[in-house]
C-alpha cells in the first residue's frame, strides 16, 4: 500500500519524530506505485506553483513554506518556521532506493535554520513510521 500525505507543522517530513502523525491533514492510499507517484507529482506541481519555497528530495519527501508561517513556540521561546509537507510513503515506510526520483531532487531557497532542540532533544528519531 502506497500513501501520499500532505502534512502541515514545524517539522520537516524527512524528520520522522515522535508524534509525526500529528501534522498529517491529508492521506490518499493507492495499491500502484504508478498511480501514487502520478498523484504525488500532480500535488507537487500545485503546490510548487503556490509556495515560493520548497526543498524535495528523491526520496519524494517535499517541503514547501511561506517564510511569513511561523509560530511561536513555548518550548523554545522562540518562533518557528511552519511546512507544508508533501511525502510518498509504502507501508508508513520510506520507499526504498529503487523507487527514488532523482528528479525531485531541488530547492528554491536554503531552509531556515531555527528548530526547536528541545523538541528535537525529546524525540527520539525512528525509522519506524508506523508509531
């Protein structure tokens, strides 16, 4: 099972932190490889077109921003940079090599530096998406 999901947070989607479930606000689920990277690539184009910024990797893991979508955030007394994520999972998984595309591979602008460490200290990273 392929899933594209649209995610909205602080976080970026190669992070994968605890709790990462939390941002996602859209999942679409196809049983083709092909049909879900036909649907990740018309949602990449529309949001391309709609965010100035973005930064996507060949692991068709997206993130695109407006510099001005930020939040403050208590834990760090700070504000933080807000994303919304674009990612092509199999299984809660990310793909694996042979199903990257390079073409995706490019970025309109370096991302903001500012994270929040003492989230990023309290999670614990995992490759196991499916927490």
């Amino acid at each position: 099972m392929y899933r594209v999901i649209l995610m909205y947070g602080t976080e970026e989607p190669w992070w994968f932190l605890e709790n990462w479930k939390k941002d996602i606000v859209c999942v679409e689920e196809f049983e083709n490889f092909t049909k879900a990277l036909k649907y990740y690539k018309s949602q990449w184009l529309s949001m391309s077109q709609v965010y100035e910024k973005y930064k996507s990797q060949d692991d068709l893991l997206s993130a695109f921003w407006e510099t001005k979508d930020q939040v403050w955030c208590e834990e760090c007394s700070d504000y933080q940079q807000r994303y919304h994520s674009l990612a092509l999972l199999e299984d809660w998984h990310e793909l694996p090599d042979e199903k990257r595309r390079w073409a995706y591979c490019k970025s309109t602008a370096e991302q903001p530096e500012k994270r929040c460490q003492k989230k990023s200290d309290a999670s614990a990273m995992s490759k196991d998406l499916t927490a």
